[in-house]
C-alpha cells in the first residue's frame, strides 16, 4: 500500500539534505559544464554525418549533456543508501510501517527532485554558450522526460544498493555501467553513427531513448519520435520501480 505521509517524509529528508550541501550542487554540474564547454566549443566546426545542418553541434549537445546529468545524479543516488544503511538510518525506516513501495517511491521522488533541478541549472547555464531555449511549455514537456529518465536510473542505483554494502565497490560497479550507457546514448554523436552491431546495444540503453526524447522537445530533432521514446521511457521506469520495490522487501537490504 502506499503512504503519501511516508513518501513525503523521506523526499524532504532528501530536499535538506540537497540544500544544506552547496558542494554537492556544484560538484554534481562542474563536470557536465566543463564537456559542454569543451566540446561544443571544440567541436563546434564539425560536421557530424546524420546532424541536419540547420542545427549546429552545441544545440545538439546540450540535450545529451542534460542526460547526462540525469544519469549520473540518478544512479548514485543508491549511494546515500549504502551510507543510511551504515550510520544505522535504513535499519530504523526499514522496520517502521511503512511499506516497501512507499520507502521506494520517497527515495525516488526525492532522487528526482534534486536531479531535475541540476539538470535545468545545466540547462539554463547552456543559454551563456549560445544555447536557444525553446517556449516554456516544451521546456515543461522536457521537464516529464527527465522524469522519467531520472526515475530509471535511480532505480538502478537503489537495485545495485540492495545487494551490495561496501560503498567503494558501488562506486567500481556504477562506473562500469553508466559510462558505457552515457556513451551508448547518442549524448554525444548521433547513435546512427556506430558500427551496425553497436547499435544494438545503443538501441537497449534506456538513456538513448531519453536523449532522443529530450532533443525532440528541446531542439525539434528526434532520430526515434517523441512518442515512443516516452512510451518506451515510461515502461522501463514503471517496471524498475516494481523490481526496486521488490529488492527493498527483503531482508539484505539492511
């Protein structure tokens, strides 16, 4: 059953904890706004095959970058709880009434909060490099993509967190698998670029269909469709959230 009260205690708990740590902010955009200067002013000439040369390389960066800074914020969000689960907090949520689901769904939406929010910064921040923002109401569509697009990759985080314990080793295992997401995604060239068999993973990686998704609202350009990248987005979130909540009903977690 799901506890709104619960849900709502634990996005907070999140929402301070996101607020009192200034390093935190900044240290989660520094990165993607030193690749959005590098290479969108270093590449910039360049003309990419499958980029429509109406839209330059920065315009088309930008929404890869946003996905970027989704998929990093997201994923490591399963570290906070490795780190509730040593300081002894998860122990004490994990037996009080509240449902797995609700503890869940609390993690998620206080994970999604706080990665939307780096994730416009980003956004906005691009305006300073020449970046065109489109109207608001397709920023407010963008906003639900990157919904979703956090939701699938904290739930990841969460997944991998059930079953592990030592930070360092979620650390290790994180990097091996979202750096090859981030590169599979066509954050950074168009996936129709990569050598056939490639493709097919590019094509299993959920980020690629949030990118595309995103560049479709931002910049009017979406190799797939809007439509069913969000279809696709909005059933592999709604599947992780099921085996997320699965993973929290049993006893490792703790």
């Amino acid at each position: 059953m799901i506890q709104p009260a619960a849900i709502y205690v634990l996005w907070l708990r999140e929402m301070l904890k996101f607020v009192r740590a200034k390093s935190r902010m900044i240290g989660a955009i520094a990165m993607p706004v030193f690749m959005l200067i590098f290479l969108g002013m270093g590449f910039r000439r360049v003309e990419f095959p499958g980029l429509p040369p109406e839209i330059s390389y920065l315009q088309y960066l930008v929404p890869g970058i946003v996905g970027m800074t989704l998929l990093f914020t997201g994923a490591f969000t399963g570290m906070s709880v490795l780190m509730d689960r040593q300081f002894g907090f998860l122990k004490e949520v994990m037996v009080t009434p509240a449902s797995r689901i609700s503890i869940v769904l609390g993690r998620i939406a206080g994970g999604a909060t706080t990665s939307i929010i780096q994730a416009l910064m980003m956004l906005f921040l691009s305006v300073f490099l020449g970046f065109a923002l489109p109207a608001i109401y397709l920023i407010a569509a963008s906003v639900v993509i990157m919904l979703f697009i956090s939701i699938i990759f904290i739930c990841i985080g969460l997944i991998l967190s059930s079953f592990m314990k030592d930070i360092h080793g979620f650390n290790t295992m994180t990097n091996f698998i979202i750096f090859p997401l981030f590169l599979l995604s066509g954050a950074l060239f168009p996936v129709q670029n990569l050598p056939a068999a490639v493709r097919v993973f590019a094509y299993l990686d959920p980020l690629t269909y949030g990118v595309d998704a995103l560049r479709g609202v931002l910049i009017g350009h979406a190799a797939i469709g809007v439509a069913p990248d969000v279809a696709i987005l909005f059933i592999v979130s709604t599947a992780l959230i099921g085996i997320s909540a699965w993973c929290f009903s049993g006893g490792e977690v703790l």
